[in-house]
C-alpha cells in the first residue's frame, strides 16, 4: 500500500515527462513484481519509494512482471513526472535531475525496505525518447535459469540461485525437445491464466530455448521471447527437465504445444534460479510504432 494520499499520476502526455528507470533485484523478499494487498512486492517497495520523494502517488509501468521469488538484472520501468517535478529533484545542488534521481532514490529504497536495503537498486535515471513505454515498446525479454543437476555440483553458496535437480540431465535431449516450440506459437499448454484475462492471447514468439552446460557443470537455460504469459517460463522448463531425464519422449513438448491445453503434467520449475537478464528495446525512432503494434496485437 502507498504511504501518500492516493492521487492520479501523470498519463505521459499533456507536457508531462516520461522518465525511464533501469533497476535490478533479489526477488527472495518480495512477493513478486505487482503491488498486492498487505503484501510486500517490487512495485509497492519501489512506487512508495517514489512517492515519499515526490510526495504524491506515482504509478510504474513495468517491462516484464516477475513472479514471487523471481530475480531481475535488466529490469525496465518508466515513470512520468511533471517538467517541475523533474526540474526540481536537484533542488540547490549542482547535479543533474538524473544524477539527482538516482541519489535521492536510493535512500528513500532504503527508508522503505529497511532490513531488505539492496534488495532492489535502480541503476540508471533517464528522459525517455518519444512514444517510449517500457512494456508496449520492447522488442524481447530474455530469461536465464540455472539447474544442478549432478549432487556434486551442488554449491551451498549459490543454492538460492540454483535448482537441485535430483536427476541427471541429457542436453543433447533437451535442445531436441525445445527446438519445435520456437517462432509464433500459441503457448497456452504453459500458461496459467491470470485473474480475469480469459481472452487474453496466449499467442507469443519464442526467439530462444536453449540448454548448455557451463564451466562449473551447472546447466544454464537461456529463454527469450517477444513477451511471456503468467507463469510460460518455468512451465516450459518444468516440461523440458522431464525430457531431459528421461521420464517423457522427446517429442513430449511439441505435443503438449499442440494440445493447447493446460493439465496436471503442466509442472512449474521453482522460482528462485529464474532471473530477467535483458530486455531490448528497436532505436528511438521506432518505439512508439512499436508499442502502437503491441497493443494491438494483445488486445
């Protein structure tokens, strides 16, 4: 819940400003990105943050919401601000309204998450070229989820980041069983389906499903698509882990992408190793066709 008096914010026309906010954060404390009741989330840390240094309510638009546990490196939000709000965040000093925003947005963070300080950092403050909304505009989101799947390969320093997969995984299987469900698909066998959105598409393109064994064992999964359904990400890697083991056939994936339907086999991967890593954006010229395009086709 916001600390101020509940105000409308700024609609990004009409002479306001559209701010964009690149941040990070360790999703273990919150319950996920969107604002809930009585519960502590991204959106609620980081809108009450903004509202004790404005001092009015402010609403962000997110490029991608996470689920609870989830973690991002390249998260993108934007924010619009008024020409005097964003002329007034320097106050005396010589910096400017970005170097500003910065600083005095890490200590209302920290006023905010208290013993959770650093859980949430914003790295960087900027103007946002026109037609820039940081969900509508992007281009992709890309994913990255780390599995142990071998007992000596299981780090304790890195097992809130890493799922310990009791079985051992064949990559070569994996790859096999990921690669028919790339390009334009209808995902909803790996959806959950969000309070009140039974016509919502589940229609995305998956540009990447990957599987590779890093330096120190581990597998990393690499999932990027145009944008994901509630849940898509860690459906589709519950699934393909149960190709990998051997508990389903290769082509199990592909089948369950043509069925079109969600069912109890529809197992989710935990939360805590998936992290947003990216996400991209076409050059400034093309951001407002590109988010005119999007709402289109969701809607």
């Amino acid at each position: 819940m916001s600390m101020m008096e509940p105000t409308i914010s700024p609609p990004g026309d009409g002479g306001f400003l559209r701010v964009r906010l690149d941040l990070s954060y360790d999703g273990a404390p919150f319950n996920g990105w969107a604002v809930q009741p009585d519960r502590v989330t991204v959106q609620g840390s980081l809108e009450d943050a903004l509202a004790m240094l404005l001092r009015r309510s402010i609403r962000t638009t997110v490029a991608g919401r996470t689920d609870a546990g989830v973690h991002a490196r390249g998260q993108v939000v934007h924010i619009d601000l008024s020409p005097a709000e964003w002329a007034g965040l320097a106050r005396r000093s010589s910096q400017s309204p970005e170097e500003a925003l910065l600083r005095r947005l890490r200590g209302t963070l920290s006023r905010v998450l208290g013993e959770n300080t650093g859980a949430i950092v914003v790295a960087a403050a900027a103007l946002a070229a026109p037609g820039f909304d940081a969900r509508f505009s992007a281009l992709w989101r890309r994913y990255s989820y780390r599995v142990a799947d071998r007992p000596g390969d299981w780090d304790p320093t890195r097992r809130q980041f890493t799922w310990w997969h009791k079985l051992p995984l064949d990559v070569e299987r994996l790859n096999q069983a990921a690669a028919p469900l790339l390009g334009l698909q209808d995902f909803r066998s790996f959806c959950k389906p969000r309070a009140n959105s039974a016509l919502a598409s589940t229609v995305r393109e998956l540009q990447r499903f990957e599987f590779a064994r890093g330096s120190d064992g581990v597998l990393v999964v690499t999932v990027q698509a145009d944008a994901f359904c509630h849940n898509m990400v860690r459906a589709l890697i519950g699934s393909a882990v149960q190709v990998g083991s051997g508990e389903q056939p290769v082509g199990w994936l592909a089948e369950r992408l043509a069925a079109k339907m969600r069912d109890a086999r529809s197992l989710l991967a935990p939360p805590h190793p998936l992290v947003l890593e990216q996400v991209a954006y076409p050059d400034d010229g093309e951001l407002g066709l590109r988010a005119e395009l999007t709402r289109a086709r969701r809607e």
